[in-house]
C-alpha cells in the first residue's frame, strides 16, 4: 500500500523570546497530522519559513539545520521501522516512536520467563504443577 509521508519544521512565533522562536516538528501520514518540540530555538530572522530551515553560515545556521536533519532521519528510520511491522502506520505512532512513548517490544525468552513467573506465583491456588 502505497502512503504519502512527510516531515516539516516551522517555528512558533507566538512563544517569541526576545527573538528567538521554538522550532516544532510535524510528521504528516496519509493526512492524519502528529506536532512535537524540536527542543530547539533559533533566532527568528534568520529562520527560512518556505525552506523548513535556517537560512546563511552563520555558527547558529548550521548547528541548527545539523540537528534538523539529524531528527529528520530519526523520524524516517521509525517510519521505516514501524511500517515493517505494522500494516498501518499513523503519524502519532512515528512520533511516539522518535520520543519513546509506547509499546516496548520484548524477546520471545523475556515473554516466556514473564509467563513461567506468573504461573509460579498461581501453583497451589488455581493451578498444579
């Protein structure tokens, strides 16, 4: 099945800080919408509203595009990830995916020893060896 995915960053003008602006993410998949912090700020002139990037050299520019890109492919190696194993991928999973938010997939061992605990605990009430 074929999905249209995309990662956009903008700033949120309205928390403005002696001009310096958040930078906030947005992942979009088959148009269901996911917003989160960046955690990073940058002044706002020097911010690129048509690029989704900061503009110029400057020592600022390029530390915040080198993380910009380094969130981008976060978020694609999740997608990737999620859409391997699931057969329906939402942008809320993405981004609970690059956050740690979530389902933590466990070994097959870790779930049997988890299961053997349990029944260990209900030998003598409800169950027999």
């Amino acid at each position: 099945m074929r999905s249209t995915f995309k990662t956009v960053f903008y700033v949120n003008g309205s928390k403005e800080r002696n001009g310096v602006v958040p930078i906030m993410g947005r992942v979009t998949i088959n148009g269901t919408i996911a917003q989160f912090s960046c955690k990073l700020s940058v002044t706002k002139a020097i911010w690129d509203a048509k690029g989704n990037r900061a503009k110029g050299r400057s020592k600022e520019a390029n530390e915040v595009n080198f993380a910009l890109d380094n969130i981008k492919a976060q978020i694609a190696k999740h997608y990737q990830r999620l859409s391997d194993r699931e057969a329906f991928v939402t942008a809320e999973m993405v981004r609970n995916a690059y956050q740690g938010i979530g389902t933590e997939y466990e070994t097959l061992l870790r779930a049997f020893d988890k299961e053997n605990a349990a029944f260990a605990q209900r030998v003598g009430k409800d169950r027999a060896v």
